[in-house]
C-alpha cells in the first residue's frame, strides 16, 4: 500500500527547512516519493502541520510502583466518568489500555517507562505489552542493588562492572539504565533518612557520587545509546538545587542525563525559605554540553506520585491527599505512592514556575526534554496545556494572573517573553528524544524512517491541536483520525539486547541461589512469557 | 478423549464453543467467575469487556480484605527476599496459608546475609479464639517463635492489643510475652510482620498497617503480604492495569465500573440478577455446582461433563499442562514458569479467545 500525504506544512528539523512537501508512506516506512507509482491512497493536509510521532522520555506508564497507584486509588479513575474536566488524574488514562490510546489520540508513538525494578521487568513488561497503539521502552533501575555496591566496594574491575550491566540490561529487556536517587535506598534500611551526593552508603562505604560515575562510566564503555538517566539526590527539598548543581558538575566530559529538573530547582531565599534557582541551573546546563535534562512540568490538580525513591517518598508521607499512601520498602531502590494536589498556591505556584522557567532559559532544544514526569508533576494529558505555555507568552501571562504572585516574585519567569516554534517544538519532543535514546529509525521524516507520523490542524488554539490530532499513523497504519483512535495494533518495546557474559550468568546463578535460595530463572524470562507476537524489537549499541 | 460436551453429550470443541457462544450472546446479565493465570485472566477480562459482564475471581471473596487494605489504606510492606536477606527479626500474625509455610521455613535456616545478625527472632501472634489452623502453629514452634496472644482475643482484636501495648497503653487485657518483643523490637535492625488477609476481620490489616507506621516513626519496620491465593492475587493486579480496577468489576455500559457489593457474583446468582453464569478454573477440586436455575457454563480441567451444566470444556492448568506466567509470592512478583507435566489440554486463553471470536459482536 503506498500513502501520499500532500499539502500540509512538513515540520521536520533534522532533513532540513520546514516546508510543503508530499509524504510518502510504503510498508511502514516513510520513503522517497516512487517513480512512476501512483498513490494507492491520498489525504490532503491542507492547513495542517504535519511532524514526526512524538517520543515522550520519561514517563511511568507501566509496572509494579504504577499499578499499586491504581490499585491505591479506584476513586480517582472512577470519578471521571461524570467530570472529565475536573479530576486530570482519571483522564490520564488509568488503564494500560486507554494509555495507549490517549498518547496516541495526541500524536505520541513512543514513550519509555523510566523506572523498572530489574525483579519487576516481567510484570513490566506484561503491562506494557498491553498498552495499545504506541512503542515503549523502559530503563532498568540499578545503584541501590546490594550486588553492584558490593562490586563497587570490592573495587571489581570495569569489565565486571560492565558485565553485570550487560547482564542486566539483556535480562531485563530494557532500553537503558537509570539511577534513582544513588545509594540513599540502600542507606534507608539502615535508618539514614537525608542522603546528599557526597554522603556514604554506612554498610558499603561508597558514597552516591561513586555509585553515579560507576554507573555513567559503565553505561558509557557499553555504547548504550542513552546516557545514564539519573534520579539525583534530595528530590524536592528546598535547597535542592545545590545537589542539582553538583550532580551536573560531575559529568566531566561523558554524558549524563539528569531526570524531572525542575524538582531540584529549588533555593532557601524568601519568607518561606523556598525559592527558584532554575536560572542558576539553567545557566549551569547551557555551559555543559554533555548534560541533557528533562523537566519534569508541575501543572495543577490532583495527580499521584509514583516513585523508586523511596527516601523521598517515605518523607512525603504527610503530604499526601487524599490520605493513604504505599511504602515498598524491598530489595534494591524500593518505592513510594503517594497521591498528591499540586494547588495554586505559594508552593505550588512557585513549583509551576521553576518548569517554565527551565523550559524557557535552557537555550538548545536538544538538550531539554519535555516531561512531566507523568504523573508525577501532572498526569500526561496535561500536554496539551503545557504545549501551549510554551509556544504563547499570552497563555503563560493569563495562567499567572491566577497564581500566587509572591511565589512567582521569586523567579524570572515575568520577564521571559520567548516562545518556542514549531520547530524547536519538534526538536524537543521528535528528533532530540530519537538521538538521545539511540532511535535511528524515529523522530523525524526521512525517508527509511518508520512511518510514525503525527498531523495537527493548525488553529489558534494550541492547546486544541495538540489534544487532538488530526490524523496519526504508527508504522504506516492510521490509527488516529480526528482526536480518535480508529485502529488499535500492538507496538512492541525496545531493547538492546546484549550478549551477556558467560561467567557472568554463572555468577548470578550462584548468587541469587545462595542469596534468594531459588535458581535464576525465578528472575528472568523468554520472549514467549509475553504472549504476543514479537514484543521486543531491538535498539544497537554504538561502540 | 472428550475436551467438550454439550449437557451431558460429548460433542467436538468447536460445537461446544458454538453453543456456549450462544448462551452468552443471548444472556442479558452474563457473569464469570474464575481462576486463571496472568494470560488466561487477560482473556477473561477482554471477554467480559465484550459481554457487558461483570467479573470476580473465584476467590473474590477472600480477596476483598486484601483489596480493601490498598485501595482504602495502603501501607508499608517489604518483598521476600528482602526479608531473607535483611529481616532480623519475624512477627507471624496469625494463620497463614499452607501454600507460603515452606518459604517461612526457609528463612529460619538461610542466614539474614545482609544483617551483622547471626540468627533472626521470631514472634507468632495467635487468636486465642479458635480459628482454623493450616499448620502455622506447629511451624512457629519449630523456629522457635515466643507466642503472643491474649485471652478470648481474636487475631484482630489481638493486633489491637498489641499495637496499644507497643505504643505503651495499658491494655484491659494483657498480651503474653509483650515485654520479650519489646525487648526484640528494640535490639531489631529489621523487624518485618507476616500477614495474610484475616478476612473475618476487615479492619485488622489497616490496625497492623498503624502498628507499622508507629515504628517507623524511630526506626524501620515492615509488612510482608502474603495473599490468600497466589494466583488469585496475580488476577486482582492484571484486572487493576487493564481496567484500572480490581475484581469485582464490571462493564454495564461499556466502561469499566468497580464495585465489590454490585458486582458480587454469588449474590448476583442467589437473586437472579444474572441470567447466566460462565466459571473457568482448571484448579484441581475446585468445587463447582450449579447455583439454582441459572444456566451454567463450565471450563474446568475434568474428563466428565460437569453436572448440570450446559456446556462443559476441559481446559489445562497454567504451570503443569502449559508454561504460564503466574503471581509468587516467592519472589512478590510475577514469574514465568515451565509446565510440569506438559499435555495438549486447551488453554483456557485460547478456549476464551474462540468463544470471544464466535460471538456475534
Ligand atoms: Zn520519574
């Protein structure tokens, strides 16, 4: 079958000016118009802007912490059947089934789970296979694991570092590697409850920085694509932005991505002792340009937080609303539920601000992820809106008239007038996400790339057109027409696949039969366990 | 060998999926009751979806405390290994089912590696009111548990009790050997309470929860969950991603709505709500009988029509006739495992599948 998408805008930075041009789509694939074909089909996308599907970095759509907050809170998807308007955590698609959908509807085709236990990937992994429509990809969560600081501890070689890496990555079928706040887990179980990133880890004497430049090194040497995706430390807290800093200074000529920044945009100035240091760090990332960041947006509403950091979770107990929350507090980085209302006030306000402020002082588009560590900061569906304050200061100056001014005295936010173009739009949320992830075959138009493709009509209203996309096709199929799914396929997750070592398969075996007292495939499993067909496509490493 | 039947007549797989597609198109309130694993419960699900018919596990009774305690309550909980590895100190409440005793056991002769500790204390709290006994209580004694309990005080009642005595108030009436886990509690770097659902007691799980939560406020303490039905738990979390909810759901206009008293199968049965009744288990001497006058159609693992259905098919166990992917609590988590004694039974996803194809809709 061979499409032909004529008279729309091609926004599409990596292959050149934006412009009209005719797409054509065969087998899947966007490729050079045939000579001498005919189109098999044509849609005319007059007044349209048309862009590559979206690739959305970090956000938790799948597993176990993700599926305890749905099981923690029925009310919250149930309420939104009479008031979709009023609860943005129900409309962010509480089931595996409308995530994929909602992603879909606005021109998403690839998201990655961010935060996956290496002892949960199979449960992952059943739950994003579930996910309709879109691809997804996860990073598999090490640093608080007793093996790695154990291996840190023991001053193991790099090649043993980068087996149990390897190791890692192939049995848990996963895309990368994150570090949620480094060694702060493994220090909560001996009763450590603030973990900065020189602090050290009682019962492995190796601090959080040790456990990150193991970690990036590692991740680094195996030509992993994405660079380690790093949890920092003191999530949160006001002051937070000093370990930002540090963090960022530690990249030292090898590439680091640095998770949700805005939640470390935080200084100690004013009456409250909270204040925004997001021109500080924007500044800091805009000198250093092996650091890649993402935002990690607070917008507001109900939402719940869902994380692996379970330092950070466990003191956020008393915040939560409605008023239960879940503590894992397991093997490894464990984890926190806690539901949360972002409100309009001092706090919440001030949190808005720190986002935007990221957003609209980090200069290179490359370098700067559009997130809101759904649902952490604001469930996904909030795109739209979030969309819209950046490419309109009109929007953003309407939205602040609503807020807390003494918070928002506190940033430069008031005098930020730039808005963002289309094309840095795409850059943000198409191309910079595929080269950041090693997606050779995503993010923009060429031809050979997947046709994965996203049609907006243009309007005034921004937040409109990016809600609903006219028309989306994954691998070539239209699956969106009119902000609807009209087609449901099965996307697969991407992996890298590496050959483990073979002692070091051994050495997992003894280990989790001496420690676990149960042979290692308790904790791995075949392609076949997923029960659909080809669930995995693979990612290659570069070195 | 038959596989199917139509009433008590052996008839080909595919007339008794005809047939049992039939019923099902023309019920006007279908419910399922069933068993399954992580696969065969994704079809059961996408089945009911397609009925407008509510769901509930077989067991959906005992998982109700269960569920109840996450979705009105939460709390702190720890996984196995880490109470392998790190728990210095155990506090079994109450009766746990038979099915978790061999991994209990094993953690009184596997070192706690990751402790400075050379051996772990454990502690049972007992009703004293009589309950059944699954053989918890001869376990206790053998790793040497110190036993808490208190006169006439049922295992809710007595976490009651013992949640107050930690606290320091002073009871009406005493706990056995309080001071003896205090002391243990103080010396502890990792005490972690063992429970199961205590489902005559609703509120017990959430007071063992805020005992939790009091020690934490010093020091770390957790709970290890351990389900009454493995299996049946690994249902509760694959319904919770695919419709946002736990069983006792159901699809009255399409959309998924949670509700455990609505949608409690049995009742719906008792008073005729439900006009039919589709129950799939292939575990071995699951009792099934026809409730009254509502049609029944049965998947079960029997060479003999169930009696009185009007449909019967064989279908395999996950894990002994098929590889499967099931809930351990083991490992907390899900697991892929091997089929013991493979044999070509039909699967109960696939049996699911040609019924949800042979549907009209
Ligand atoms: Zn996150």
């Amino acid at each position: 079958m061979l499409i032909r998408l004529t008279g729309g805008e091609i926004i599409d930075p990596v292959n050149g000016q934006s412009g009209k041009r005719d797409l054509w789509i065969q087998d899947g694939f966007i490729v050079d118009k045939p000579e001498g074909e005919r189109a098999d089909k044509t849609y005319d996308l007059s007044g349209c802007i048309v862009m590559a599907g979206a690739i959305d970095i970090h956000s938790h759509i799948g597993g176990g912490n993700v599926n305890t907050a749905r099981l923690l809170l029925p009310e919250q998807h149930a309420a939104h059947l009479p008031r979709p308007a009023d609860t943005p955590l129900s409309n962010a698609g509480w089931s595996t089934f409308t995530t994929g959908c909602l992603y879909a509807q606005m021109g998403f085709t690839t998201v990655v789970e961010p935060a996956m236990s290496p002892y949960n990937a199979l449960h992952t992994h059943l739950e994003l296979a579930d996910i309709p429509i879109i691809d997804k990809a996860t990073l598999t969560i090490l640093g608080n694991d007793d093996f790695l600081l154990s291996l840190i501890r023991d001053k193991t070689s790099s090649d043993m570092m980068d087996d149990y890496v390897a190791w890692t990555l192939a049995s848990t079928h996963s895309l990368g590697v994150k570090v949620i706040n480094a060694g702060a887990a493994a220090a909560f179980k001996e009763n450590v409850r603030a973990f900065s990133f020189d602090d050290v880890v009682p019962a492995y004497g190796v601090s959080s920085r040790k456990i990150v430049k193991t970690l990036q090194a590692s991740v680094n040497r195996l030509g992993v694509p994405h660079p380690l995706h790093v949890h920092a430390n003191n999530l949160g807290i006001a002051g937070s932005a000093d370990t930002a800093s540090v963090t960022i200074d530690a990249t030292e000529g090898v590439p680091l991505h640095l998770a949700h920044l805005q939640f470390y945009g935080y200084g100690t100035e004013g009456k409250r002792k909270f204040s925004s240091e997001a021109a500080r760090l924007a500044e800091q990332v805009n000198n250093n340009p092996d650091v890649t960041i993402d935002v990690g947006q607070v917008m507001f509403g109900q939402t719940v937080t869902i994380s692996s950091d379970i330092t950070r979770q466990f003191l956020a107990i008393g915040n939560a609303n409605p008023k239960k929350t879940v503590i894992i507090d397991g093997d490894g980085n464990g984890g926190g539920i806690v539901p949360y209302r972002y409100k309009k006030n001092f706090y919440g306000s001030l949190q808005w601000a720190v986002g935007l402020e990221l957003f609209l002082l980090i200069d290179d588009p490359w370098r700067v992820f559009f997130t809101t560590d759904h649902p952490n900061g604001a469930p996904f569906t909030s795109y739209p809106e979030l969309f819209e304050l950046l490419m309109s200061r009109d929007a953003r100056d309407a939205k602040t008239a609503e807020l807390n001014a003494s918070a928002l005295e506190l940033t430069t936010l008031g005098s930020l007038r730039r808005e963002y173009t289309l094309d840095e739009i795409a850059i943000m949320t198409r191309a910079a996400p595929a080269r950041l992830l090693g997606l050779k075959d995503r993010g923009h138009l060429g031809s050979g790339a997947i046709a994965d493709i996203a049609v907006y009509r243009r309007g005034r209203d921004i937040a409109g057109m990016f809600r609903e996309a006219a028309l989306v096709f994954k691998n070539g199929e239209l699956v969106v027409e009119n902000g609807k799914v009209v087609h449901l396929r099965w996307g697969k997750a991407l992996r890298l696949k590496p050959t483990p070592d073979k002692a070091m398969v051994r050495r997992m075996q003894a280990y989790h039969e001496e420690r676990y007292g149960l042979s290692l495939d308790w904790f791995t499993f075949p392609d076949s366990a997923i029960q659909r067909d080809e669930p995995f496509a693979e990612v290659s490493c570069s070195s | 060998m038959s596989v199917a039947w139509v009433g008590s007549q052996a008839v080909p797989l595919s007339d008794a999926i005809q047939h049992a597609a039939k019923l099902l198109a023309s019920s006007r309130c279908p419910v399922i009751s069933f068993d399954a694993d992580v696969h065969g419960t994704r079809s059961v699900i996408a089945l009911a979806e397609k009925l407008g018919a509510a769901y509930d596990h077989v067991r959906g009774r005992e998982l109700l405390n269960e569920i109840a305690l996450f979705t009105q309550y939460g709390g702190m909980f720890t996984t196995p290994g880490e109470v392998r590895r790190r728990a210095d100190l155990i506090v079994v409440i109450g009766d746990i089912p038979a099915s978790h005793h061999d991994m209990i056991l094993s953690w009184a002769s596997a070192p706690a590696d990751l402790t400075g500790k050379q051996s772990r204390s454990w502690f049972h709290l007992k009703a004293n009111r009589p309950s059944g006994d699954t053989g918890m209580n001869k376990h206790a004694l053998k790793v040497g548990a110190v036993s808490l309990s208190a006169e006439g005080a049922s295992l809710g009642a007595a976490v009651a009790l013992l949640r107050a005595g930690l606290a320091g108030k002073r009871t009406a009436i005493p706990l056995a050997n309080l001071d003896s886990l205090k002391t243990a509690l103080a010396d502890a770097e990792f005490p972690v309470f063992v429970f199961s659902g205590n489902p005559e007691e609703p509120t017990s799980l959430a007071m063992l929860q805020g005992l939790v939560s009091d020690l934490n406020r010093s020091k770390r303490a957790s709970s290890l969950f351990l389900p009454s039905d493995d299996a049946a738990w690994g249902a509760v979390l694959t319904s919770v991603w695919m419709t946002g909810f736990p069983p006792r759901t159901g699809f009255p206009n399409g959309a998924p709505v949670y509700d455990p008293q609505r949608w409690d199968i049995q009742r719906m049965l008792r008073e005729k709500e439900a006009d039919l009744h589709l129950w799939i288990s292939a575990s071995d001497g699951a009792s099934l009988s026809k409730r009254g006058k509502i049609p029944l159609v049965a998947l079960a693992r029997t060479r003999n029509p169930v009696r009185s259905a009007a449909v019967t098919i064989c279908v395999a166990a996950p894990g002994i006739d098929h590889d499967s992917v099931i809930y351990s609590s083991r490992i907390g988590t899900f697991r892929a495992e091997r089929a013991s004694a493979p044999s070509d039974m039909p699967e109960i996803a696939g049996v699911i599948r040609q019924l949800s194809e042979a549907l009209p809709c």
